[in-house]
C-alpha cells in the first residue's frame, strides 16, 4: 500500500514537469486505480463504493480512452473518493452523472471539493502548525497548555490541551513536573516536603534529566545549587528520595543511575516503564 502511495506520488511530479503529457497522465491515472484495485481485493469497501468506481470508469472511457483515476481516500474514510481527470469533457460527466449514480444506486453523493471550480488557496501549502519546530496555529486558545511528553523509550512529544482536557488527564502520566512552580506530581498527587527535600531542587533534576534521556548528564550542567557540587547531596537528598517515593506510589522502578566522585559525577536518566510529562 506505501509503494502505490509512493508510486501516485511520483507520477504526479512527473505530470507536473511534463505538462500533462498523455503518457504520463497515463501512468498517474492507473497508479491512482491500482490503489484503489488493492483496497477492493481486501475486501474493505462497500459494494456501494465498488459500484460507484466501475460505473464512473465505464461511463469515463466512452468519452475519453484514457479513462479517470479514482480511489478512496483510506481505509478509515472509505467513502470519500478522489477523483483526477484529464482536462476536456470528463469534467462535464463528473457533474452530470452525481444526480444519476444516487438515483440508480438510492446513495446520498456530494462534491466536497472541485479544483476547476473551487480554485486554489492564494498561499499554496501553508504550515499552520508544527509543534516539533514550536509552530502553532492561530487557531489555538490563548489558554492552552503545552506539555512536552516523554517516554520511558526516551519519546518526545509535545502536547497542547484546554485546562479542561488537562485537569481530566493529569493522572494520566506517572510524573507531572510543572515548571513554574516547580512542583512534581506522581499520578495526580502533590509531593509534598514530607517526602522529598526540595521540590523544586528535583524537579529541575528530572527535567533535564528526562530532556536528555538516555545520556550521561555532567553535574556541571545542572542548575546551580548545593546539590550539585557534591555528588552525595545528590543521591542523599534529589535522587533517592524521588526513586524511593515513585516506586512507592507506582511500584515501578525510576531508574536513574548516578556516578563519578564527591564534585564530579554525572547522572542519568534510564530506558524504563514510565511516562514523564513537563508542563509549561
């Protein structure tokens, strides 16, 4: 299924380069038929689809031999086909044959979108929104929250919900940091000074400990503090007490490994079974 995805890519590059040579508009419209060819020998259409497709081809091939390529946009959107055709009377047929296709097969047919009369957006592609390069949409609510997610695989994803969404799923993760106050949450409830020494010391520990998962962290670069100028302040007061209560509340382990001597060491943050969420 990639390689005809791939194979529809590739002929249409090369219908835009050639001007729609009849070769190889050839070549893109039974590429655009192939796919759809697949999905109806896996059986995954309705027969109301299959009876659209032949019946459009059919119809399609009286007025022009090279016939139209059509198939369903996926699997999921099963009913939504995609129609390209050569420039010339198919387009009238497109028109004309919806009223008649819903009559003869008692199917409700629309045209959601008809580039010849739809037109095209004045800024062609436009990026609205690409959280992985911090580009977000206009659209989205000034009171969003944004959460940078990782795995204990060492997964990044970043994560923009409404205050409602994020007070019903911030049980979800295992370890909710919130960078503002600094506070660390392990599913839903507040650590409190009872059982870790400096909330706000360890979540920025975690932080860039989650943000470089998987590597050795010198104690250099960590934020300053007491802690980490001396490699059993670390242990005794950050690390320790964090794994000890997670495991506690989990019963799973958070690995994190610490070494090197009393004022150089590093730590790190290991693969395991736990999720890790950074709220903004």
């Amino acid at each position: 299924m990639n390689f005809l995805s791939c194979q529809i890519l590739y002929q249409l590059g090369q219908v835009l380069k050639s001007g729609s040579r009849e070769d190889s508009l050839r070549a893109l419209l039974r590429a655009i038929d192939k796919h759809q060819v697949l999905f109806m020998l896996l059986g995954v259409l309705p027969g109301s689809v299959d009876s659209v497709t032949s019946i459009v081809h059919h119809q399609a091939r009286k007025i022009d031999e090279l016939g139209c390529g059509l198939k369903s946009v996926s699997t999921t959107k099963k009913d939504i086909l995609l129609f390209a055709l050569p420039q010339g009377r198919l387009r009238d047929l497109i028109i004309k044959i919806l009223p008649k296709l819903e009559k003869e097969l008692g199917v409700n047919l629309q045209l959601g979108y008809v580039s010849w009369l739809d037109g095209l957006e004045e800024r062609a592609c436009l990026v609205e929104q690409y959280l992985a390069e911090g580009v977000y949409s206009d659209f989205i609510s000034k009171n969003a929250i944004f959460i940078k997610e990782i795995s204990g695989k060492g997964q990044a994803n970043k994560l923009i919900v409404s205050p409602e969404d994020f007070n019903q799923r911030k049980n979800q993760p295992d370890i909710l940091i919130e960078e503002g106050s600094g506070k660390i949450f392990i599913k839903g409830e507040l650590l409190s000074s009872k059982e870790i020494h400096s909330s706000k010391a360890t979540a920025e520990v975690l932080k860039v400990l989650a943000q470089n998962h998987g590597q050795n962290v010198s104690n250099r670069s960590l934020p300053g503090s007491s802690y980490a100028d001396d490699r059993y302040e670390m242990q005794g007061k950050i690390i320790y007490p964090l794994t000890k209560v997670f495991e506690q509340k989990t019963k799973k382990k958070l690995p994190i490994t610490v070494k090197g001597s009393i004022t150089d060491f590093s730590l790190r943050l290991e693969a395991g079974d736990y999720t890790i969420w950074i709220k903004d």
